[in-house]
C-alpha cells in the first residue's frame, strides 16, 4: 500500500516531535534521577530559583501537546502517556522523583514502557 505523498511531512514532523520529545524525556529522567527536583511536579514555584527547572516544564508541555495531536490521530505515545501520568503522582505516598525517575529509566530500558506497572488483579 502506498501512502499519500500529503501524508509524508505531516508523518516526519511527528516523528521528529516524538524522538524531540523522548530525547528530552531521557535527558530529565537522568538529571531527576540524580537528584534534581521539579521533573513530575506540575507546579514549580516562580519564586524558589532553586526550584526552577525550565527543560522540565518544557517537557511537561511538549508531553501534553503530543498527546493532543496523538489523540486526535487516533494514536498514542507510550513514553508520553506514562510520563504525564507520573505527573499527576502526588501526596504522602508516592515513592518520590528520584526513585520514580529511576524505575521509569529501568522500565524504558527494559523497553516495558506501555505495558502496565502493576500485574492486573484476578476478580477471584
């Protein structure tokens, strides 16, 4: 089957958004994992310079704006999807960013990401 030549940039520019966005992703992960604050955080505070992390807040956005533009292609981005749902991790329970950076680097070398985290429970 051949694909409509119209299609062709439209399908590189996604291309290149993803591997923009996983290259950016694996830089964050990295830094997080370190110790860097500010990765899953949907909101760091302006005034704490300390707590300024501008490529993470970049990455949160180019994640939602992928999954947009996936969305209304009918399509998904694994490492899109699971990184903004570890945004939304917060309260007194959550492992915390460095250990959560480092598990997600785990599973996306172990190229687990997509699959779920948890085993799903039997209703029995």
């Amino acid at each position: 089957m051949q694909m409509d030549p119209r299609d062709e940039p439209e399908s590189e520019e996604m291309t290149a958004l993803e591997r923009a966005f996983s290259e950016q992703l694996l830089a964050c992960l990295d830094e997080c994992a370190r110790g860097r604050k500010g990765l899953f955080s949907e909101y760091v505070s302006d005034e704490d310079e300390g707590g300024l992390w501008p490529e993470a807040a970049r990455l949160r956005e180019l994640a939602v704006a992928l999954q947009g533009i996936l969305a209304q292609l009918d399509q998904r981005n694994a490492l899109c999807d699971e990184f903004l749902d570890l945004c939304t991790i917060h309260g007194e329970s959550h492992p915390g960013e460095r250990r959560l950076a480092r598990a997600f680097l785990e599973r996306i070398e172990r190229a687990e990401v997509g699959t779920p985290t948890q085993e799903e429970r039997k209703p029995w």
